[in-house]
C-alpha cells in the first residue's frame, strides 16, 4: 500500500516538473486544464456516461425545456440535448485534433524546407504562405469545402488548409534562428549530413512551440468546426457535432433556446480553457518571444 | 518614395490575384461530376452533348477556359447562377452595398471604441479596467462569431424586443451584427493601443516634454498617439479581413443579404457561379485591405518605407 501511494507521489512529483505539469501550477491553468481533462474523458468514454441515445427520437417530447430526466432539455425531435453535446464532444475534438495534427505535419516539413534550404524555393513557399496569411481562415475553409464538397473529412482538411500558413511560418523562423547558432555551425563542420542536420539537431529544437501553437490553434479549430457545421457543410446528421446542433436550433430559437444555447456554451467555455491552458503552457515553457517572433 | 512604395505594392497584387483567381476557377474543374449531366435533358443524343459541350467552351484546353472565365470578369460578366437563374453580376450588385456597409461600420465601431478603451485603460493604469479589456479579448477571439450573433438576437431582439431579429430595414437592424461584429475588433485595437501608449511613454523625449513642463493632455494628444497610432494600423488593416470574415458569418446568422449571406445558401444549394463570383470578390476585398493597410503604414513609418523598397 505504501509503496504504490509512493510511487503515485513521485509519479506526480515528477510530473509536476515537467512543463505540462509547470502549466497546471497557477490556479486558471489547474481550472482550464482540469476542464480539458475532463472534456477528454467526456469525449473517451461518452457512452458509458449519456442518459440517452444521442440519435433516439421521441417526438411526443419534442422542445423539452431543461429539467428531468433531460437535464439540458429536448430538441425538436425530442432527442437528448445532453446526450448529442457529449458525443459532439467526441466529433469537435477528433475532427480540429487530426487536422491540427495534419496541418502540423504538411507545415513543419514546408516550414523546416523552406528554412533550411533557403533561395528561390523559400521565396516561392513563403509568398504563398503569406498570401494565405492575410486570408480569414473561415474563408480559405470556404474556398476549400467548395472544392471538394460539404462533410466531415472535406471540414477536416478544411481546417487543415486554414492554418497551414501559420505554423510554416512559425517553423520557418525557428530553423532560421536556429541555422545562426554555434552548435549547428559546429556539427556542419564536422561534417554531418543535411538530413542528420535537419532531423537530429534543427527540428527537435524546433518542434516546442509548434506544439503549443498546435494546441492553440486546436482551439480556433473547434470554432471553425463548428463554424462550417452551423452553415451545414460539416457533420452532416444524425451525427451529431456542436456546429450542427445549433444549426438546427435556429428554426426553433425562440422555442427552445437551449438547444443552441448549450452546445454554444461548451464551445466557447472550451475554446477559452485552450487558450488560457496554452497561455499557461507558453508561460511555463518561457517561449513568448520565440512565438511572436514568427 | 511613398508612391514609388505603393506602386511596388500594387505591382505585387497581379501575381497574387492570378493565383487568387486559378484556385477559385480550379474549384468548378475539381468538383466531381460533369456540369454538362446537369444542364443536358434526358434522351438527349450523344450529338446534342458535344454540342452543349462546345457552346460553354468545355471542349478547350483548361487554360484557354480560365482566359475565357477572366477575361469575361473583367467585362462585368460573372455568368449566370444555376438556381436563381439570373447574372451572377446583379446578384453581386445588389447584395454588396449591404456588406460593404456592414463592413464599414464595424470597423469604424472597434477603431473608434478600441482606441477610447486603450486609451482610457493606458492613462488610468488601473488593473481592472486592464482585466476587462483581457477578458473582452479572450471572449472576442475566442467565442464563435454565430453564436455570439444568437445570444444577442435571443437576448436584445426576443427578451428586450429593443432591435429586429433579422432583415436589413432601418439602423435598428445593423445595431446588433455591428456590435457582433465589432467585439472582438474592440478588444484587439484596446489591447495595441494600451501596449503602444505604455511603450512610447517609456522614451526619454516624452521624459524631457514632462520636464518642459507640458500639460498631460498635450502630450498624449500631440505626441503620444501619434506614435502609438502606428501599430494600432498595422492591426486595423489586418482586420479588414477579419471583419469580412466574420460579416459572412454574421449576414447569415441576421438573415441580412449581403455577400456572405449569398456565398453561403450558393454553397448550400451548390451554386457554383455565384460561389466564385462571391469568392472573388471577398478575396479582392480581402487584398484591397491589406494594400490600404501597408500603403497608411508605410505614409506614417518611413522606415517602412525603406525596409519594403
């Protein structure tokens, strides 16, 4: 018994030095980062814990106010409004978490390419980067969901597209910065190659703050997930995502506000805890200047 | 120098509109199935398709096409919208000037009311008037536009009954998309103007102007926010695009025509013609912005100026 309580102690003692750990120091990081966690299990383990059947119509119930036993209220095909903002939960997160993660694979290689090897091929990169930079990411999502159709894969790399131009940019500046530093002047002269170069010495010290660029930008990926779901070129039903929901909220708003009001609420509240958990994290790592710098 | 600095910068547009426009002109070509399946009547002959084919061009090479689709844009001729069934031109007339005001008193509404609150919160020092301005930007940048323009019509339309829930009739309706809009533009411009004001007061000459015994007011007015004004810019001219962006989602939210509002039932109902009439013109809007931007930086910074030459 000791000893397990122990090593749970010096588990969490080591995970409290660690950065993540550091982030969750101050009280906002321990209530957004809580939150997170809990969204997360939320969203992991969503059908152990909604009362209902997400997709399951009760039509004599339809426009339920909040109360029992639908704590949130009904929508207008009486299904569960907590119900569908729980498994929303698992569709906002999956969808900005893999194109945020695609976006970060697609613009580290351009970013750290670009950087590296410099000249005309880094003009070429940056001028399109910058082009898409002045672009409101709604409407480069836009432009790209005209492409290839509405849906949930289409809102993915949607997302994706939108900000790519941010972390080339942001990865760009790191190689750039990192490129004038002794160490990398160093292990050039003894002759390493580009790729040893490139993969072992310039991107490992790079990969910090596109990581937690990354988590913001899954933030402003929710939002725009639910964005596109709200003008119905995202999840398309029954699958329920918050963007749809409200989306179908708005015929009956002045019927059963709650339907757009909860999942509206959940958005935000999540998008704030990223950012304010980012902020956390930005502060613990001491990486401000090397974000703004990009 | 100035002009020879905007010539430059209008110089450096062409490139970027042809690349703008091949991507827009890209998205009809991309799309699977064949636009011809759509247009042809059933039981048609195989002769009457090629034909059909040849009328819209179709049987060209792909470039050929894309000089024939631009060089009828700059003739006014957007072509003509499937579902509507009118010129993709007169839908975009008629729909512009909404936008465009929208547009333009949102971003007079955060200059003006971003600016009065950094300033205010600049001189005061005091650190709740500094909490506030955080938390409005927090909720401006974070909370979704739609959302945000919901809440309001639920709570200043249905429950106060002060502003119309939707439409485009009379200054009461562009109270509430204004202020949507503007919230976050708000707090933005707040935040730049405060951080400014407090950096150029650091400056020994603002330290000499005190000591020359000039009043407080005189040097903010006459010297503080001249410098602070610059970055202030920089931010507003960024936000043109913003502001746009955000105008799509609002007009659709308010059920206001206006650009947006058309884009997004053109996507809805696939209407390719006015999805491309519309996205050219918000990405034309999108760099007329930030070409303002740069040339009202660059009149105010020589050292811009210099740099970008």
């Amino acid at each position: 018994m000791t000893s397990i309580t122990g090593t749970a102690a010096r588990a969490l003692a080591g995970f409290g030095s660690t950065s993540i750990g550091r982030a969750f120091g101050s009280w906002l990081g321990k209530i957004a980062g809580g939150f997170l966690v809990l969204l997360l299990l939320t969203a992991i383990f969503a059908p152990w814990i909604t009362p209902f059947d997400y997709a399951a119509q009760d039509l004599t119930n339809g426009n339920a106010p909040p109360g029992w036993p639908h704590l949130l209220g009904t929508d207008q095909f009486g299904r569960d409004v907590l119900s569908r903002v729980i498994y929303g939960a698992r569709t906002s997160l999956s969808v900005s978490a893999t194109a945020i993660a695609i976006s970060i694979t697609v613009g580290m290689t351009l970013g750290a390419a670009a950087g590296y090897i410099g000249g005309m091929f880094e003009r070429a990169v940056m001028t399109v980067v910058d082009l898409t930079w002045s672009f409101p990411d709604i409407l480069i999502a836009l432009i790209f969901v005209a492409i290839i159709g509405p849906g949930l894969t289409s809102t993915t790399f949607a997302i994706a597209i939108a900000y790519l131009a941010q972390f080339t940019r942001l990865t760009r500046a790191q190689i750039v910065r990192l490129k004038r530093e002794t160490f990398i002047e160093a292990t050039v002269n003894l002759g390493a190659k580009p790729r040893h170069i490139l993969l072992r010495h310039l991107l490992p010290n790079a990969i910090t703050p596109v990581i937690v660029v990354g988590m913001l930008a899954i933030g402003d990926g929710i939002v725009l997930e639910a964005t596109l779901g709200f003008f119905g070129l995202g999840a398309q039903p029954p699958t329920p995502s918050w963007g749809a929901m409200m989306s179908s909220g708005t015929a009956q708003l002045f019927l059963s506000p709650w339907v757009i009001i909860f999942p509206g609420v959940v958005v935000a509240v999540t998008v704030i805890a990223v950012n304010l958990f980012g902020d956390e994290l930005i502060r613990a790592l001491d990486i401000k200047d090397r974000i703004r710098g990009a | 120098m100035l002009l020879r600095y905007t010539f430059f910068r209008v110089l450096m547009l062409i490139p970027v509109s042809i690349a703008i426009s091949v991507v827009i002109f890209m998205i009809v070509h991309l799309l699977p199935g064949d636009p011809i399946d759509n247009l042809i009547r059933v039981g048609s002959s195989p002769d009457d398709r090629t034909a059909l084919i040849a009328k819209y061009g179709l049987d060209q090479p792909l470039f050929v096409q894309y000089f024939r689709w631009i060089g009828a844009m700059f003739q006014g001729d957007f072509g003509e919208a499937i579902v509507l069934r009118r010129p993709v031109a007169d839908l975009i007339a008629q729909n512009l000037p909404y936008s465009l005001q929208l547009g333009a008193l949102a971003f007079l509404f955060s200059s003006i009311v971003g600016i009065t609150l950094g300033t205010i919160s600049a001189t005061t020092r005091s650190a709740w008037v500094e909490q506030i301005v955080r938390g409005f930007i927090l909720i401006g940048s974070t909370v979704p536009g739609f959302w945000l323009a919901l809440l309001m019509i639920l709570f200043f339309a249905v429950q106060l009954q002060w502003f119309p829930v939707s439409g485009a009739k009379g200054w009461q309706s562009l109270v509430l998309p204004v202020l949507t809009i503007g919230v976050g533009g708000v707090a933005l411009v707040a935040r730049v103007t405060r951080v400014a004001l407090l950096d150029v007061r650091k400056e020994d000459f603002v330290t000499l102007l005190h000591a020359k015994g000039l009043p407080s007011r005189t040097i903010l007015t006459g010297h503080l926010m001249p410098h602070a004004m610059l970055p202030v810019v920089t931010i507003l001219a960024l936000r043109i695009g913003w502001i746009l962006g955000g105008a799509v989602t609002v007009e659709f939210v308010f059920g206001r025509p206006g650009l947006g509002s058309l884009l997004i039932r053109a996507l809805g109902q696939r209407d390719y013609p006015v999805v491309q009439g519309c996205l050219l013109m918000l990405a034309l809007a999108v760099m007329l912005g930030t070409l303002i931007g740069d040339v009202a930086q660059a009149a105010m910074d020589p050292r811009v100026r210099e740099a970008k030459t």
